[in-house]
C-alpha cells in the first residue's frame, strides 16, 4: 500500500514502528490545551541525537504554526523532517531498510 492512501495516523505508526525497530525512542506527541501550537507529530532521541518529524500524507501542507515550529526547532540548531512516508527517515535507520508489507508472508509461503 503506497503512503498516498494510507491515512496520516497509519504513516505516523509505521514511522514510529521503524524507528523503535531501529534503536530510537519515540515519542507521539498529542496537541492539546496548552501545547506549542505547530509541535511536531513525532519526536525521536537516539544516542543523544534528537529530530522532531511532522507526518503529513501526500497532498498534506504544513500550517503556519507547524512551520515556525519547524523554524525554532531549526534556528536552535534541532533537527526537523516533513516525512510523507517512512522512505523520508530511513537514512535515520542506520543501514535497515524498512520491511515491505507481505514481505513476510511472502518468505514463509516459500518454505
């Protein structure tokens, strides 16, 4: 299934999914009262490297808040991604690349 027709909930899963598979800490985080306004969907912390990651699905655009989020996070020297897909943070995977879905079904129909 492509991240075009996966709703911005199940990319924000399969981001974090990933990025536990790969060591990181993540965090979803949930705006409510009293939240920056524009905070980031995701936050990951590995090895003391910290990155702030708005999911939106492919048509998505970023709000105003959301980019002066991102330009705070950027000006205190953060770093912030826009992913659309796990393809967009899996240079943050340390070499593993993502399992397709049926990519297991796929490997245990040939046994």
């Amino acid at each position: 299934m492509s991240s075009q027709k996966l709703k911005e909930s199940e990319i924000q899963a399969q981001i974090r999914d990933y990025l536990r598979w790969c060591g990181w800490f993540v965090v979803k985080i949930h705006q409510s009262l009293g939240s920056y306004r524009g905070i980031a969907d995701l936050y990951a912390l590995k090895n003391g490297k910290h990155v702030w990651i708005e999911v939106k699905i492919a048509r998505g655009k970023q709000s105003d808040y959301q980019k002066r989020f991102q330009q705070d996070i950027e000006k205190h020297g953060g770093t912030y991604i826009l992913a659309r897909g796990v393809e967009d943070v899996e240079h943050l995977g340390d070499g593993k690349r993502q399992m397709r879905i049926g990519e297991t079904e796929k490997k245990k129909a040939r046994r």
